[in-house]
C-alpha cells in the first residue's frame, strides 16, 4: 500500500505546461497567423483555378460527345462572362427546345480577355478566343466536339484576373485532330508561356 502512494505521489510532481503557458503560445500563434494572412497572395491559384475550371467544362464536353455519340457545342460568352455547353442531340447545328443546353460562369473579376503579349503559338492575339475555324453562333465565339473525339477547330482560350501587380493571364489550348485539351500559365517575368497542369 504504501509502494503505490508513493508512486502516485511521485506522479503528481511531474513538470507540465500549466493553462497561462498554453494560452501565451495560442495568443502568440494566432497574432503571427493574423500577421501573415493579409501577405499571402492566392491570386495565381484563383487563376489556376479558373484555368481548370475551362479545360474540365471542356473536357466534360468532348467525354459526352463520344460517349453520347452526338455533337456537343461549347460557346464562350465574353460579354457574360460564361460558357455555354449545347447537347446537340440531332446534330443539326441548331438548337431545339428538346435539347439541353447549360451554362458555366466564371467566378467575379476572372475575364476572357486577350493577353498584352503573343498567344501560346507565338502569333499576335486579338481576340479572347482564337482559332483558325472557330465559328461565330449568337454572336459567341464557338467550337464543336465530335463524335470521333475531334474538335472543329483548333483554339487557345485566354482569361485573366486582375492581380496586385500585373495581370496574371491563363491560357486552355485545343488541337482540333485529337480533341486534347492543354492550359498554360503566362510567366510574366519573361513572357513566355509555360504549359501547366499535365
């Protein structure tokens, strides 16, 4: 009896953080987080972001018109902000007031707007969206997936948001054989762009 009052004794003396200590390190904790929060800057990954949120619209075009085995037509509303996915179930070009049709907006302050340096492919862009064959429905820049997995035109897509510094432009390039679907961060120290997110 007296071997375990002296080791539960001996217990109780043991050194331990008392609740002033831990409350000086939890006060000092949560000053040097509310210090660092205003200097993170997550406008590049609400760039990113927005980048994936355009190639995965896209894709989701591309995967329904093969799997579907029907058209689908993706229309860039840059006036909206948005995109419009059309189910073109009869293939016809039109839209009908049977077939689905879906819109995807941007979030506030992302644009579809023309990068102030050369496109992915090197040329002189002027336009948000680009492409040798884009067409032009209700006055939307447009592109067609296939049913074979093709687009009907190869394109670069260009959004940007507005950043402390410069603006941070993003660009979602297709290849109109293969349907591929590629984004890419423009480096704005060298004005290259780099190809992001395999």
């Amino acid at each position: 009896m007296r071997t375990l009052f002296r080791q539960t004794k001996h217990r109780s003396l043991r050194p331990a953080f008392t609740l002033a200590e831990m409350m000086v390190v939890v006060v000092i904790s949560g000053m040097m987080v509310a210090l660092a929060i205003p200097r993170i800057d997550t406008t590049r990954y609400k760039a990113d972001a927005v980048a994936q949120i355009v190639r995965t619209t896209l894709q989701t075009a591309s995967r329904t018109a093969v799997m579907r085995q029907h058209d689908m037509i993706v229309s860039f509303d840059t006036v909206g902000e948005r995109i419009r996915m059309h189910y073109d179930a009869d293939n016809n070009g039109l839209i009908a007031t049977t077939e689905r049709v879906t819109y995807r907006g941007l979030d506030t302050g992302i644009l579809f707007t023309d990068p102030t340096v050369n496109g992915v492919s090197g040329a002189a862009i002027h336009s948000p969206i680009s492409g040798a064959n884009v067409a032009n429905v209700s006055s939307m820049p447009t592109v067609t997936f296939h049913r074979d997995g093709s687009v009907s035109s190869d394109a670069e897509i260009y959004v940007s948001i507005a950043a402390r510094g410069p603006k941070m432009y993003r660009a979602i390039v297709l290849t109109q054989s293969t349907g591929r679907i590629d984004w890419y961060r423009l480096n704005t120290s060298t004005n290259k762009w780099v190809i992001a997110g395999l």
